[in-house]
C-alpha cells in the first residue's frame, strides 16, 4: 500500500497543480504548422469580417459563395480569418435583435461549400464570433448559442476565447493569435455594442503572444492578433486594464479587427505607440489622427543590443461583407506585414497584386522600420529587391513595376522595369522580385516617391495595384481622419461614457437649480424690463448671456414646469429607466439604469452585475442630450416669450394710437412680430422634432426588448410628450 501510494503521489500533485494553476491557453489552442513551397519566407491570410448572414438577405450568402471560394482558390491562403458577426441577428425592421437559427445553418452550409470550392483544409479557417453573434446569448454552451453548435471553431473544439496558431516558415515564426471579446452574458441590441474582455482573458491573451519569448533557438518571430471589436470600442476590464497595454508590451506587428463597416470611411486605422512621456489625460479619450503623438525618430539611432524595444503596433479595421463585399489578403515578408483590400461589389477579380516590399509609409510603417532602416537589423538582402505576389486564374505574361517621383509637382517615373518570378517546384504562391538601388531613394519625405505594380495574364487582361507611398528610410507619412472616421476610432468611447455621462447630468441640475436660487436672491432684479431698458448700454455678448440667463430664470418661475422637470432628472439619475428582457422574451424580466442592466450572473443564485456598461450609453446619452436637454431649453424659451409677450402686449394696449403711429418702421415690424407670436409657433417646432426624436427611441426599446410601455416605462414614455403638452397649454395665453 505504500508503495503504491508513493507512485500515485506525483500524478495527484500534478492534478492538483493543474486545477489551481491561472487558466492558461490550452495546449490544443496552440497549434504549431510547418508551411511548405515558395516562395521562402512569405506567408499570407485571407481575412473577412462582419459576414451578417441574414435570412432578410440571402444576397450575402449566395455572393459569398460565388466570389469567395473561387477567390480563396486563387489565393490559396495559410490561414482564412473571420472576425466576427457571421449572422445579423435581426429582425427586418432592425429593432429585433436576437438568435436566428435559420442564418447559423445557412453560414454552416456556406462555409461547408467554400472548403469544397477552395479546398483548402478546415484547420485553416479561424471564426470568431462578433456582438451580433452573441445577442440574447445567456451563457456560453446554452440553447440559444448557435456559435457553439455550427462555427468552424466550435467543430474543430477550439472553446475557448483566445487561440492561437504558430506558422513556421524558413526559420521564422509567424504567431496568429485570436481573441473572442463578447459579452459573457450576450445582451440583446441595442445595448450590446461593445467588446468586453475580462482579466482572465487578458492573461490568455498576454501568455499566448509571448509564448515564444522563451525559445532557446530565438528563432525571429511576427505576431498578429485578430479579433472583432475595435479597441475604441472596447471596454476595460473590472480591474481597469486595457488591451492596448497587452498589445504594446508584446511588440505586435498588427491587430486585425472589423465591426464598424465602410460606411464610417476606408481609413479606419490607428498608429500605437508606448511614449516615452507621460501621455495627457486627453489620450486616454481621444486621438485627433491616426499618428497623433508619434514623433520622427533622430538620426543617432540607438543600435546597441541593450537599447529599449519599441513599442508599437497597428490597428487595422477592414471593411465590411455586408454592405461592401470586402475582403482583405495580409502577407508577411521578412517580417514586412503588408494587405491589400479587395471589392468583389464590381465582380469576381482575374488578378491579384499585393506588394509586400516596400511597405505603405500611410498604413504600414512602424517605428521599429526605422531602426531597421539606420542599424541594417533586418539585412541588406531585406532591402535589395522591389517585391509583389502576384495571385492569377490565367498564366501571367508580365509583371512591371513603376516608382514616380512626386518632387516635380507631377508623378515623373524614375523606374520602370520588368519583375522576375522566383520559380520553384513547389510553389504555392507567385512571387515576383525585381534589384533597385534602393539608396538612392533615401529621402527625409516619407511620401515623396509612389510605387505601383502592373500585371497582364495570357488573356490579355491587365491590372494595376493602388499607388502607395514609401519610405525606405522608415519614416511614416501622416494621414488625418475624416470627422466620421475621427468618431468611431478615435474617441475611446468605453472611457468617454462616464465624463459624457455627468456632464449631462451636472448641467441639467445647474440649468434648473442656479437659476431658482437667483430668483430667490435676487428676487425681482432679473427680469425682461431690465434687460431691455438697459440694453443699449450693454455689450453684444453680455446681452446674450444675460439673455440666456433669463430664459431659465423665467423656466423656475413656472413652478410647475420647474418642479416636474427637477424631480424628472433625479428620476432618471437614481432609479430605473425602464423594465424589459434584456437576453430573451422567455427570460426573466429586469430593469435598466444609467448604470447597466441589472442582472444575475449565470450559475449564481445571489451575484447581480451591472451588465452592458458602456453599451447603455446609446440609450442614456441621446436621451439626455438629443430629448431632456433640448426639452429644458424649449419650454424656458416659451416661459420667456410669454413673459416677454405680456410686456409688449401691456405697453402696446397702455399707449395712445397716435404715439403708436409715431414709433419707427422698425419698432412696428418688431411689435408686429410679438403679436403674431412667431417665435412661439417656432418652439412648438421644435417640440415636435425633439418628441419625433424621443418617438423613435421609445419605439426601438419597445421592439428590442418585448416591453409594454404602459407597464415597464411609463415615466420614460410618456413623460416628455405629457410635459410639453401642458407647456404648451400652460404659455398659450398671456
């Protein structure tokens, strides 16, 4: 017995060292792949992202089939990443968002067909699940999670968030790691928006990049992290970490992701970089432009071993299937990461070109290419040639490429040359390559000299990639946002919310509450006779911002009006805004407040979570700022017209008709203008566009939630419409 107790000893330490060890990324999630054929040193992905699979459009499916696999076929590439919303999840009229069975059969079979079309093997296919993908989810496993039972990930047993894949290849590694964000409890739209990565999930991910930092061999290694949520739209996690910091500290070369679509502009990218300063607290909320803070490196160069690591990584948004039949083929050369985005909207495509060398100095310059650049790290073999794959259904008879010099004011060519292709017996790609002198293209303007590659195959077609800029120096060349691209991948809205949240709420209180303390001290002083007689003796801007004053002083005079208004915006401050079935009509009713949804965590009887924080600000910020705020100011303007109406009424009926008559034309105009009252008939205007507004809100929550106004929010509802009516009525006479 104690023999046999003293064997059984280590494999009982090793079970119970496993059971409290962190949760690491399991071995299975860690797959290792040897890639074969030319050419060497070069590996490509195909990635698509934001499928939205509906039963409402078949379209998207059925043109999925017929570009995509023919496409993958072509392009034969190592890996295909999806990332995220594979079904849409949604009604017809888009207010109803939750699992549709019938879509997650229609993506299995679709994906089942692309494998055949391709043939490629369905290791090689990576599929995260997006925010649509997770509306009403209650728990991961569960019946209504369709992910679990018809992805590729889930066939193949890839459970859990984060997985990643080694590519080997000539000596170097190129690691892909995925990384699934989603709620864990999947709230239905609109309050579902965000990505939501917890703690534990940040070590998974942190442990899987840096799961070769230890090798002995220091073989070099690129990695790339691909998920669905962009990091502007990605929360912290409960101890207040952020994936950026992951990010920065394991060095990644890019983060692919989807989520926001090409309707928000094509340059949805972002430059990160670790500063050597302390960043500004504006950083931490927003960006201006896409390499905001990122100053150009000296030319003494650190080239010492011992010198820091930079610290920098891409984010590189792709646009959409849904709307934009997109899709994006990625390539590392040498450890040069390059893409090229492909629209399938105009028809399938006979030719692909992707120039892996030189970089974009736009989109795809690091500060790391600099040091390369100054320290020759990467070797002079890296930088001696011009290089492009080149992916074609027909035999290809020529690839050229041409550089302009943009100096003149006008693209003058400087080279224009025929490529070789490097040939092999066993090749999977096309690689063509061409010597330059690349020091002669030194230049301290990242985007002086403009490369382009031209293909024509044995039918005659010809093709030409976009012009980029590039810098062999490895400076970058600065791009800035459109307003639109500025909005949803600049501002960090996860760390905005809160900020936005009390500054509503801090000037809603002080539009009402300041000026019912002036009337209480200063009594009868601020009214509209003082502020007209002593007019003229005023400037423009203190006229209008007694003005503006005297609106709200007018509003706290109307008690009623007043009092409602305060005990509203406390309502909505401290307690729920409305109740309803957040996850699914079968569910158990709960109720939401400015601070989330309040709800039980699965698998506990008693632990309640604010879920959906920041997701209920598409909620909380409109109303207050789109309905409550523009409701304030509405009905303080009609108590001042009707003050300001009953002094003009009782100073015109006061006077004689003939010192009427000998006022200027333009004091009768303006008189004419207070009995027509038609700046009250205006207010009524806007009344109706802010309750259009508050109109369309109600009824989103009333689709997306199974709610009965009456019942679950009627203080939310009906408030402001009952409250402008009685203003309405309350300032008709004088």
């Amino acid at each position: 017995m104690e023999t046999r107790a003293t064997r059984l000893l280590p494999v009982f330490l090793a079970l119970v060292a496993a059971a409290v060890a962190p949760s690491a990324v399991s071995r299975d999630e860690r797959e290792v792949r040897e890639v074969s054929g030319a050419p060497d040193g070069v590996v490509w992905v195909a990635q698509l992202s934001d499928l939205h699979f509906s039963v409402h459009h078949p379209e998207r499916a059925y043109d999925f089939r017929r570009y995509v696999g023919p496409a993958l076929a072509m392009v034969n590439p190592d890996l295909v990443l999806i990332t995220g919303d594979l079904t849409d999840g949604k009604s017809k009229d888009l207010l109803t968002m939750k699992q549709n069975e019938v879509e997650w059969v229609e993506y299995e079979s679709t994906l089942n067909d692309i494998i055949q079309i391709s043939k490629l093997p369905r290791s090689n296919f990576y599929d995260l699940r997006g925010n649509h993908d997770s509306f009403g989810v209650p728990e991961s496993g569960g019946d209504y999670d369709f992910y679990q039972k018809y992805s590729i990930n889930a066939k193949l047993r890839r459970q859990g968030r984060v997985q990643s894949i080694t590519l080997e290849k000539s000596g170097r590694k190129h690691l892909f790691v995925g990384f699934d964000s989603t709620m864990e409890i999947g709230l239905r739209g609109p309050t579902n928006l965000f990505g939501h990565p917890t703690d534990k999930q940040l070590i998974e991910l942190d442990q899987a990049l840096s799961q070769w930092d230890t090798d002995f061999d220091k073989a070099p290694v690129t990695k790339i992290a691909f998920g669905h949520f962009p990091l502007s739209f990605s929360a912290l996690t409960e101890s207040g970490k952020s994936i950026k910091d992951v990010f920065l500290k394991q060095s990644l070369a890019a983060y692919l992701c989807g989520h926001l679509h090409t309707r928000f502009g094509k340059n949805l990218k972002r430059y990160y970089h670790r500063a050597v300063q302390e960043p500004s607290l504006s950083e931490h909320y927003y960006q201006f432009d896409m390499h905001q803070g990122y100053a150009i490196p000296s030319n003494k160069e650190n080239c010492s071993e011992q010198a820091a690591n930079i610290e920098d990584f891409w984010e590189w948004e792709m646009g959409d299937w849904r709307k934009s039949r997109s899709m994006r083929i990625l390539a590392v050369d040498d450890g040069h990461v390059s893409y090229t985005d492909i629209d399938f909207r105009l028809g399938s495509k006979s030719i692909i070109i992707l120039p892996t060398f030189p970089l974009d100095s736009r989109f795809m310059q690091r500060a790391s290419a600099s040091r390369d650049f100054k320290c020759h790290t990467m070797g002079a073999s890296t930088f001696d040639t011009v290089r492009t794959l080149v992916f074609s259904k027909h035999e290809i008879v020529s690839v050229s490429v041409k550089i302009y010099d943009s100096r003149p004011g006008t693209l003058e060519v400087v080279i224009d040359s025929e490529m070789k292709r490097v040939d092999s017996n066993d090749t999977r790609g096309h690689m063509y390559l061409v010597p330059w002198n690349w020091r002669a293209f030194e230049d301290p303007s990242p985007s002086r000299y403009w490369l382009q590659i031209e293909v024509m195959d044995i039918t005659g077609d010809t093709s030409v990639s976009q012009l980029r800029p590039f810098s062999v120096n490895g400076l970058t060349a600065r791009v800035n946002w459109t307003w639109k691209e500025f909005f949803v991948i600049g501002i960090q809205w996860a760390s905005i919310y809160h900020p936005a949240l009390w500054c509503a709420v801090s000037l809603l209180f002080s539009l009402l509450l300041a000026p019912q303390v002036s009337t209480m001290v200063l009594k009868d002083q601020l009214t509209y006779k003082s502020l007209y007689t002593n007019g003229s003796q005023r400037t423009s801007l203190k006229s209008l911002a007694g003005g503006f004053i005297w609106l709200f002083v007018e509003l706290a005079r109307v008690i009623v009006l007043w009092f409602l208004l305060l005990v509203y915006s406390m309502y909505l401050v401290f307690l729920p805004w409305l109740y309803g079935h957040p996850i699914t009509e079968g569910g158990n009713l709960t109720y939401m407040t400015c601070r989330g949804w309040i709800l039980k965590r699965p698998n506990s009887a008693n632990e309640v979570v604010h879920a959906g924080i920041p997701d209920v600000m598409v909620i909380v910020l409109p109303h207050l700022y789109f309905v409550l705020l523009p409701t304030i100011v509405i009905l303080a303007s009609m108590a001042a017209e009707r003050t300001a109406y009953r002094e003009h009424y009782l100073s015109w009926s006061g006077k004689k008709k003939d010192d009427y008559y000998k006022k200027s034309r333009r004091e009768i105009k303006h008189e004419k203008f207070w009995n027509g009252r038609w700046i009250r008939k205006f207010l009524c205007l806007l009344c109706l566009v802010v309750l259009w507004k508050h109109w369309k809100l109600c009824r989103a929550l009333v689709k997306a939630y199974a709610m009965n106004p009456l019942v679950h929010a009627p203080v939310l509802f009906f408030f402001i419409p009952a409250l402008m009516g009685f203003a309405i009525y309350k300032t008709s006479s004088i």
